[in-house]
C-alpha cells in the first residue's frame, strides 16, 4: 500500500512528538554526576567520599565521580560548583567551616554560600584527633601542654589550612589554655598528616578516616581526642582538657547550586536516605571509623542557621587581644 505525502507527514510529527514526550519525562540522572570536592587527596573528606559515591551511584543509576579542586581553602572548589549549570548534575561536598565559618574570616566576593547553594543531606560529622607519631616524646597530652607551657611557641603543628578543620580547634586550644604553638600550613588534612609521619612537625591533627591504619600499625598515638566521650578510654576528651564541647567537629555536607529543581533534590535525598540502610556502606564507614549520622537537607539549614551564628561569635572571640 502507498503512503501519501500527507500521511507520511503525519507519521513524521507523531514520531519527532514520541521523541519529546520521551525526554520530557525522562528521569534525572541520565548522565554521571560529578562531586567537587575542595580538599587534597588523602584526606578524610577524600576518604570518606570514595566510600559513599561508590554506594550512592547504585541508588542513582549514573556513576557519582569524584573531582577533586583544592586551593584556596576551599574557595577555587567552591567557586566552580557555584558557577555550574544548576542542574543537579554538579554537586559539592563542602563542610561546616568552608559553609558557614569562612564569611567571618575571609573576603569574598566571588560567591555566598548562604545565597548560592543548598543543602542535599549532612553525609555525617567527623570528631578530631590530637595525634603524634609513636616514637615522639609525648606519650599524654599533660606531657605535651606541660612542655608547650615550658617552651611556648618551640613546638611545630601541622594543619590543614587557615580557618578550616584542624587550624580552628588549634586555635581554640591556645586561646581556652593559654599555649602557644607554632603553626605550620599545609594543603589539607593528608599532607597535614604526611608532615607528622615524615617528623617535619612535633604534633598534628586527623579525623577517624585517615588514622585507622596507622593505629593498628602502631605509627600513631592519640592524645585527645573531640566530644564528650572518650574514643578509647585511655585517651582524654577535648572538654576533659578544658575546652567547650562542641570543639574539633567537622560535618560533611553534599550541597548543590541554588536553583537547582526541587525534583532533582529529592531523587538525590531519597538516594542517600535508601543508602542509610546499605549495610556494605555502614561496614565500610565503620572500618573508617566513620559514622553514618545523616540528615537530610532541610535537617541540616536549621543547623546551618546555628552554626552561622556561633561561628561569628567563635571568631570574635578568637580575634579578641589576650
């Protein structure tokens, strides 16, 4: 049977209009997703990304890849996820100082966090860890405040960046007990650690991620460590030495730019809630030693709120003549 021109050009529009009701309702993700992170390999950010992108990408269907964009204490990273397309397929895993600390210590211009991006979920929160190598002369922390108090500003401390995750608490110790340490930079949480293990610096700081396996090797001590209750029980608190509680705490945080629609936000937050119950994942942040404390977005704007108004105290504080 022939065709005519007439139906030919009806079966044409019929097609090209299943085309667009196909991709009209396709469903987000079609394509991977990228997370940026603003932190130098090796650190417990790093790690703790490589654990739940790999399970996240089973719930989302696309593969969750990891960039890495340090520099600048976050803001080069930052900066990138805040300029892409608002589309839910950039993301940024940021944290609590680079959120909601850095508005009070650093001029920028560039970008707001408050205005630019939103939540997606708290992946969890990180407690850190006064830490020294096993060979160090400093088997307590009473050894070690008694010879930063014998020998003020002689002894070396490695952090991970100005007004980020080991420099703040750092400050909190000198400032609550009167020490003074000197304070060496370094370009995040691994390289920070990498100084210590090399004996470039006498003392420095971790968070659970990254010291796993130099405990049980044995390379590391603990000296105190964040909270309230004690890691291991031979090991004093932060608040047993004198300092407030919620010292020494990092939250990580999956973000994405404002604008992006709300749809796409809730696949990706039923997708991290459904990966709460993996227990492959629990296994592996446990081997981390690493929690699975989880909020989601809108959980996590009300601490966000406190945290903004902390911060601006905490750093007034801290700026304050002794």
């Amino acid at each position: 049977m022939r065709v005519g021109s007439e139906q030919l050009g009806w079966v044409g529009f019929l097609f090209v209009a299943g085309l667009c009701g196909v991709a009209a309702h396709a469903q987000y993700p079609e394509k991977p997703i990228t997370l940026v992170t603003p932190f130098a390999a090796g650190g417990s950010s790093d790690l703790n990304a490589r654990v739940f992108t790999r399970f996240l990408t089973d719930y989302l269907g696309q593969p969750v890849l990891i960039k890495l964009v340090p520099g600048q204490a976050g803001q080069k990273g930052t900066l990138e996820a805040v300029q892409a397309p608002p589309d839910g397929y950039t993301l940024l895993l940021t944290d609590n100082y680079r959120d909601q600390l850095h508005q009070h210590t650093f001029r920028n211009d560039a970008y707001d966090t408050n205005r630019d991006l939103v939540p997606v979920a708290r992946v969890n929160y990180g407690q850190v860890a006064i830490i020294v190598r096993s060979d160090s002369p400093y088997e307590t922390w009473a050894q070690l405040e008694a010879d930063a108090r014998a020998r003020p500003g002689e002894i070396t401390f490695s952090h991970s960046g100005l007004w980020v995750a080991f420099f703040v608490p750092g400050l909190q110790i000198m400032k609550n007990l009167d020490l003074h340490f000197r304070f060496v930079p370094y370009r995040g949480g691994g390289p920070a650690k990498a100084a210590l293990m090399a004996n470039d610096v006498d003392v420095s700081m971790a968070f659970p991620a990254t010291l796993a396996a130099d405990l049980e090797a044995g390379r590391i001590r603990l000296l105190a460590t964040a909270g309230t209750v004690r890691m291991d029980p031979d090991v004093p608190t932060f608040v047993e030495i004198g300092l407030p509680p919620n010292t020494g705490f990092i939250h990580r945080i999956v973000m994405a730019p404002v604008g992006t629609p709300e749809d796409r936000l809730a696949i990706l937050q039923e997708a991290f809630a459904r990966m709460q119950d993996e227990p492959g994942y629990r296994q592996m942040m446990s081997q981390l030693g690493e929690n699975t404390e989880y909020l989601d977005g809108d959980d996590y704007e009300l601490v966000r709120r406190q945290q903004a108004r902390d911060y601006e105290e905490l750093v007034r504080s801290l700026l304050e003549p002794q």
